[in-house]
C-alpha cells in the first residue's frame, strides 16, 4: 500500500475481538462469522489489489433480519462496518478496515420476483449483474447497466457504486435504472423506498443512495427496471488519422441527433495492443478508432448506419467498416472488450483510471497525457467512453520495479486533476473510494464537501458505514451541525424588497 | 402579504438567508411563482423570489449540456434548445392550466425542485435524471455546489439528484446544469379505441415492452378523452401509443404496432401536428384545466398518483365509485384524479394507492385551508420521516427554508 491512510484503528475494538466475534456468532450463527487469518484473506482486498487490510471478522448474513440485528450490534458497540457485494470496486470501495466488520452480502443470491408486465424485477442485492439479464432474457428482456464486471459484479454493489458500462449514454448509469431497494440503516431500522412504481412525489431519497458507497446503509433488496432488448444492433468501425478527427465524428453524430447504443474510442496503442492479443481485425495505421453501435428496430438502425457513415466520410475517415452479420458486430467489439487483458499482455501491471471529461477537451487532454508520460516515462494507452466523455487511461508499469507503483498514482493523479481542470470530474463509474479519497478538495471546497458529510451525519451520525472512504477528512456530525451566522441586517442595503 | 426578497445573485441570495437565520424569519423559497399553489400551504415572514437569478450561463448542444440561472424561464431554455433541434427529453409538464394561470410561468429552478416529469418519464426519465450538478444556497446561509458538468459521474454523493423534489425546503437552487437531448426528427401517434380502463393497461404493457421504442404510453375513458380536441371525435376510450424518431422507423414500428394490436380494438392515428397537441394536452393535464385566472380554492381537488403501471386502473376504479374523473398515462403507473368536488377526500384516496400495492399520491389543486389541513404529498414512516427531519437539520437547521412545505416540521 502506497501511502494510503486510513482511520486509526480502535484499540477498544481491537482488544475485545474475541468477544465481538462470539456475539456476533450469536447473531449469525453456523459458518457466517469468519474469524481466522486464512479464511478471512480472500477479503482483503477488492478490485484494487494494490490495497490489502484483513478486517477484524467477516460477518456473511443470510437474511435482512441478521443484517438489522449485526448492524445494531456494530451501532451499540462502536464497530466500524464495511459492506461488500462481489469484491470487484475498482476504486478500493470495499477495501476492509482493522477494527471493522467486513459485510458480505453474498448469500443474498435469490432473485424474489420477475414482473414482465411491470416490467421490473426484485432482487437480492447478491444477485450479479449479468445474473438479472439471464432471468429475463426468455422473454427478451435485459437489464441495461452493463460495467465490464457484469459476470461477477452484484446489484448491490452496482446500486452503492451507481455503475456504468459501454451503454450510458443511451440506456443510463444504475441511478436511472432503479426503482425501489430496501435497505438497513447503521441503527438496525429497516426502510424500503419506491417500489414498482416512479419517483418519490417527493424527496429523492433513492437518488441519494445510489452511488452512496456504502457510506448511507445496506441495502438488502433492489427492484430495477428491465427492457426489451434491441431487436437489432449493428456496428461501425471508423478509423481515423487523429484523434482530433475522431472526436470531430463524435460531437458530428451526436450534433445530427443521433444517440448511439455504445460510442467507443480507443487510441493508437491499445489498438495495437488488442489486435496483438487477439487479431481483430482492426486497422493498424489509424492513430485512433471508433466503433458505434446503433441499436433499436431493424429500419431505424440502417437507416442511422448509414447516416453515421455519410458522417464519417465527410470528416476524413480512413476505414470504415459497418456490421453485416451479427458475428461481424460481436467480433468488433471483442477488441475492445479484451483491452484490459490486452495491455496486461503487454506489461506485468497497470492501473485503469476513470475521469470523465467534456468531450471537446479530448484533444488536449490526450497531448497532456502524452507529455506526462514521456515526464514519468511509463506507457499509457486509453480506452475512451466517447459518447458520455467518460476516459479510461491505462497506465503501464511493473509492480517488480522499486518507485514504479508510486510512479504510476502520481501519473493517474496528475490525469484526474487534469480532467477536473478542463471541466470534467474525477471518477465516471469507478467511484470515489479510497483511490480517489484524497484527490477530492480539487473539485470540492471545504462548505462543499460539509454539505455532502451533513448528509451521511442525517444517516449514520457516529460514521460508522464505511469510515476512511470517499472523504478526505470525515468531521465529527457535531462540529458539522455548528452554524456560524452572524448579523442582523441585510448587509447588502440595495438588495430589491418590496 | 409578506416581504418579498429579490436578490440579483448568489451572493444575495446568502445574505437574504443569513438574514433570516440571524432574524428567525422563515422565507418562501419560490422562483416566479407558478407554482405557489402546490405543496402544503405555508405562511412564512418574507418569499425569497429567484427569479432575478436569470439567464443561460452555458449551452453546448455537442456536448448535450446546458447551464442556467435558477431563475431562467423553461419556456426559454426549451426554445433554446429547439433551435438546435434539441429537447428537456423528461418533457417538464406546466402546472399553469391546471393551477388557473397563464402558461410557460415556470422556472427551470422549480422545474428540479418539484422534479417534474411528463409522458416521457418511463423511458427518459424525471428531471431528477437531467440534473447534473448545481450551486445553491442552503438554510446554513452558505452556497455550495454539487455535481458536474458532465453526463457521467459519480464524485461524492449525488446531490443534484437527492435534492430533485426538495421544494425548497434544503436548499435555494441558484444555478443547474442539465442534460439536454437530440428532439426526435418527428412523431405520431398510434391510437387503440373503445378499452377500457383495464384492458388499455395490458394494451399498454404490451406495447411498451415490445420492441417497437413506444416513448409514451397513455389511456383516457370516454369522457376525458371528449376533453381533447385531437381525439374528441373518436366518441369512446383512447389507448394513445406515441413513436418518434426517423420516419423510416415509425413507418415500421407502427406497422409492427397495429400487427400486434390490431385484436384488441379499432386502430386509428394522429399525424404529427395532432400529436404534439395531444401529448401536450396530456402532459399539462389540460382535461382537468382551469380557465385562465380561475381560483384553486374553489375548483375541483385533482390528486397525481404513482403506483406500478398495472396497479393503476385499480385506483381508478376505487376513485370512479366515488364520482371522480380519472386518466392514465406512463403506461397505466401516473393517475390523474380529478375529484367530484373541492375537498379531497384523502382518505379513499390514500387507501386506493394502499390497494394498489403502493406508490405515492400527491394533492396537486386544492384550496390553501385544504392545502394547510392535509398531509399533501405521501406520508412518510415513522423511520423515513426521522431520516428527512435529520437531513433538515443538516442543511436547514433554524428551519428558515419553506419550513412545511412538504411535512410539518420540516
């Protein structure tokens, strides 16, 4: 771990271990407690490997009831708690702390309700991504959030990091796909919000949970919203001379109102990198290549096939290549698909960086990210969600090499500040975590990041969820709750008043 | 009649705030107006009027981005964005006709404050979908911003979003940046005649979950639909399904549509021009409107309820019994009641929505005493209810923001 601070752990906790662990066995009784250094490895990090803590014990509830009854214990006895769906954050999301309950909610795996003619479907928060599709998918249904993970991935952990994939732009992040969850407060109080039907008439408190971090509560039952999958997709591969064209294509086809199902953007590299990996068939003299999918009825898709190319030809494309068999469609993505992989081939370790930015930066920030790579002499290639702005540089080094670790999270910063510096934000889908933990003052000020930490004080007042993630610094609710007004008078005597 | 304040900019906004704390004035958090007859009827020291809070401060149709002062007027923004053939694709309704006043009143403020949304919520979302970040002023007398500028992010908790349907009473909004979309190239509207209220739902279900990209689904009974001049003529119930985008594809779709339907009941159609009529008739709720000037207190009690979109002709029928008038629209899920007379009858309809297996209703017209007497959005439990008093004590501590606006208390 490199420089990572996280909350001092509670020499209280810590010493009445023991204890702890017995009542919680009696809450959780059988083989849902894990206490010993072996069993408890498995969890002692997530998707960010480079960060590894084991938890003081591993609590793997079965029922909501067990959840309320260990989240209340924990609230009694002043235990840190961290929840964790599959393990897959690639932001340190679920990264476990010393003294704290680590929260597997695992054994949630049960799919409650499937209604086609609401078109929703009630889930154990457990429940992986890809596993909601697969109960729907006979009647044609899918549901659309897909992060890369989907396979492992589970919708709790989708609903407290409100996950993306290659589809946003057109079908929405975890937030516009969520109808209901029900869900433990650090109290042990258990409240269910929205429901099979929209909104809230009111508050939007749902809004607020999802992408919380599992800094709000546990959720223990999500109802999404599921939709007829296209009746069609085709692609587009469009190979460019600049990345300035590229970009160029983009805004052209979003300008002429279309609004792809997947606009991706790779850059010179990892074009190299994937047609290495597995032979794509991609281009490999374009310095960067897009690949547009339309998706929807059969006549409306080649009807903006053919726009989309109309569009590309016009600004200078040198190959371009539209989808004619369903085999053709999947083997253009299966580059991109296999990016990561790719550039693991090419080099023992990377890390995968997830600013967004307003598209017209691109340009500039690609110039930048090549100057900082010559300044730190590591590799980057990038993977770009083109339509929603959200980038995904890799940043190649070898974890063997003394100072290369520290090297490569200097450079993934110096990218994230940038990003925040053009307009755009720190983190697209990946959330915020303990990577980006500390970069948060670039976007936020002090009155800011209050306001946010007055919201977590409304839910968990002695931060108990999750503590060491997100904020940089986690003010006690107390010092929070002062207010500092000061004056009588309107001090601005022109002020209109009628 | 209480003070009005009317600040010019964000920093006047905080010193109007900070005055009020320092004071213990409570102030009405509003923006032109339009809608001060929604929500539970308050009286407060002075109103904090945004309206001078004006302008569009960035719009980038590449980007599908726009930035406004919370005072700005929707009707500029959308007629902003439909020069560049774009669109608020959550199709803000305007609670003028309804609420007696002249439309395109609204401001894009208390458009995410109420976070409305019209036929195109089930398949583009609320507003609470479009809000991408803004800066506001919260009870504390601070401003402090949220969010981005960008369509994708999830940098600390999503508070543009949370405070979406907040009326006022967290935070005065001082600027927002939204999401825009490209406006489909064109529309029409497929039409199923003589349903009823029970069959158009399943009607509805059908064709909004089969492939054919249905943007709007609604169902009106023989005597709301005599209400609307696109359809006054068909004489019978109307199950409206609306397609847009490139008309190669509506050609197709409809095609698909009247394939599948066709069992069902007399097809007909609206062409373009009577569709944009119709939609809007029933986004702004026109079959139960007021004449321009006419008076909340004295006009029927109109309720908008959300239940799951094959629970709402169950509601209709409960509030049919008691002699109210009832349309559908979001495929069956949003039931606007218009009720016999001026009181509301909370009760049965409170417990119609219960049957319905729950959802929320909230009392959209109704008189200031009703208005004050009444619980008007959806009760809270006990344990939510806390949660929201606690979220007030954050961001609104001397409870100076609309202070009951949405529940007493908070």
């Amino acid at each position: 771990m490199s420089g990572l601070v996280m909350p001092a752990p509670k020499a209280d906790v810590l010493a009445r271990r023991a204890q702890i662990i017995a009542e919680l066995r009696a809450i959780v009784p059988g083989e849902g407690v894990i206490d010993t250094e072996a069993e408890m490895r498995p969890f002692e990090s997530d998707g960010v490997t480079a960060y590894r803590q084991l938890p003081l014990a591993v609590v793997l509830p079965s029922t909501t009831e067990q959840v309320s009854k260990v989240l209340a214990y924990a609230n009694a006895n002043g235990i840190p708690v961290v929840p964790r769906g599959a393990g897959t954050s690639l932001s340190g999301g679920a990264l476990p702390l010393e003294d704290g309950i680590l929260l597997g909610m695992g054994k949630f795996n049960r799919i409650l309700d499937i209604d086609f003619a609401n078109r929703a479907v009630v889930a154990q928060p457990g429940v992986t991504n890809l596993g909601i599709t697969h109960a729907v998918a006979h009647e044609g249904f899918y549901y659309a959030p897909d992060p890369s993970s989907q396979i492992a991935c589970t919708i709790g952990g989708n609903v407290g990091e409100n996950s993306g994939g290659v589809h946003c732009l057109k079908y929405g992040l975890t937030t516009n796909n969520v109808l209901g969850v029900e869900m433990v407060l650090i109290t042990g109080e258990i409240v269910r919000i929205g429901g099979k039907h929209l909104d809230s008439g009111g508050l939007d408190l749902l809004g607020l949970i999802v992408g919380s971090e599992g800094l709000l509560g546990v959720v223990t039952e999500v109802t999404v919203r599921i939709l007829k999958k296209p009746e069609t997709a085709r692609a587009v591969l469009l190979g460019f001379p600049s990345s300035e064209a590229a970009g160029a294509c983009v805004a052209a086809i979003i300008a002429a109102g279309v609004i792809p199902g997947g606009m991706e953007m790779m850059d010179k590299m990892m074009v190299h990198a994937a047609e290495a990996f597995l032979g794509a068939g991609y281009p490999l003299d374009v310095e960067a290549l897009l690949i547009v999918e339309l998706d929807g009825p059969e006549a409306e898709v080649n009807h903006l096939i053919d726009r989309v190319a109309e569009i590309g030809n016009g600004l200078g494309c040198m190959t371009l290549r539209a989808s004619t068999s369903e085999e053709e469609r999947v083997a253009f993505w299966a580059g991109r698909k296999a990016a990561f992989p790719a550039v693991g081939r090419i080099s023992p370790d990377y890390l995968c960086m997830d600013g967004t930015i307003p598209r017209k930066a691109l340009p500039l920030v690609l110039k930048r990210m090549e100057e900082m790579s010559e300044k730190y002499g590591l590799r980057c290639g990038n993977v770009f969600h083109a339509g929603d702005g959200n980038l995904h540089p890799l940043i190649c080094y070898d974890a063997n090499v003394p100072g290369e670790l520290e090297k490569a999270e200097a450079f993934g910063a110096d990218i994230l500040l940038l990003c925040v510096e053009v307009g755009g934000v720190l983190t697209g889908e990946h959330g915020v975590g303990v990577e980006k933990r500390d970069l948060m003052p670039s976007m936020f000020n002090e009155i800011d990041l209050a306001h946010q930490e007055r919201l977590k004080c409304a839910f968990d007042p002695e931060a108990l969820l999750n503590p060491g993630k997100v904020f940089p610094v986690l003010h006690r609710c107390a010092e929070l709750g002062r207010m500092h007004v000061s004056g009588g008078k309107l001090p601005f005597p022109d002020l209109p008043r009628f | 009649m209480s003070e009005r304040l009317c600040p010019r900019d964000e920093a006047e906004v905080v010193e109007a705030v900070r005055w009020a704390v320092s004071n213990a004035r409570t102030l009405d958090v509003a923006g032109a107006g339009s809608k001060a007859a929604l929500g539970r009827h308050i009286q407060t020291d002075a109103t904090l009027e945004l309206k001078g809070l004006s302008g569009v401060t960035l719009y980038e149709p590449e980007e599908l981005v726009l930035s406004a002062k919370a005072g700005t007027k929707v009707a500029e923004i959308e007629a902003l964005v439909a020069a560049s053939k774009q669109m608020l694709a959550f199709e803000p309704m305007d609670f003028g006709p309804l609420l007696g006043l002249a439309p395109g009143g609204g401001t894009l403020g208390g458009l995410i404050a109420c976070n409305l949304a019209g036929p195109r919520r089930p398949s583009a979302g609320a507003a609470r979908d479009h809000a991408l970040g803004l800066r506001a002023v919260s009870g504390r007398g601070e401003a402090f911003k949220a969010g981005g500028r960008v369509v994708k992010n999830v940098t600390g908790y999503d508070l543009p979003r949370g405070l979406s349907g907040s009326y006022g009473t967290l935070a005065a909004f001082t600027e927002l940046t939204i999401k825009v979309l490209p406006r489909p190239e064109t529309v029409e509207t497929l039409l199923v005649l003589g349903l009823d209220d029970a069959a158009a739902a399943g009607v509805m279900s059908a064709a909004v979950g089969s492939y054919y990209d249905v943007s709007g689904a609604a169902h009106l009974p023989a005597g709301i639909a005599a209400r609307i001049p696109a359809v006054a003529g068909a004489g019978t119930g109307v199950t409206a399904l609306r397609l847009e985008g490139v008309k190669p594809s509506i050609v197709h779709r409809r095609g698909k549509l009247e394939a599948m339907l066709g069992a069902h009941g007399t097809l007909s159609f609206l062409d373009e021009a009577a569709s944009l009529g119709f939609w809007r008739a029933v986004r702004d709720v026109e079959p139960f409107a007021l004449p321009e000037g006419g008076s909340p207190d004295r006009a029927k009690a109109v309720w908008r309820v959300s239940v799951a979109p094959m629970a709402g002709a169950s509601v209709g029928a409960a509030l049919r019994e008691a002699g109210a008038a009832c349309f559908y629209d979001w495929a069956g899920g949003l039931v606007w009641i218009e009720m016999p007379g001026s009181a509301p009858d909370t009760a049965r309809v409170r417990a119609a929505v219960a049957g319905a297996g729950g959802g929320h209703a909230t009392l959209i017209r109704a008189s200031a005493a009703a208005r004050a007497g009444e619980e008007v959005f959806q009760p809270l439990d006990p344990i939510t209810g806390a949660l929201i008093s606690r979220m007030k004590n954050g961001f609104d501590p001397g409870r100076v923001l609309s202070p009951g606006r949405m529940y007493a208390g908070v």
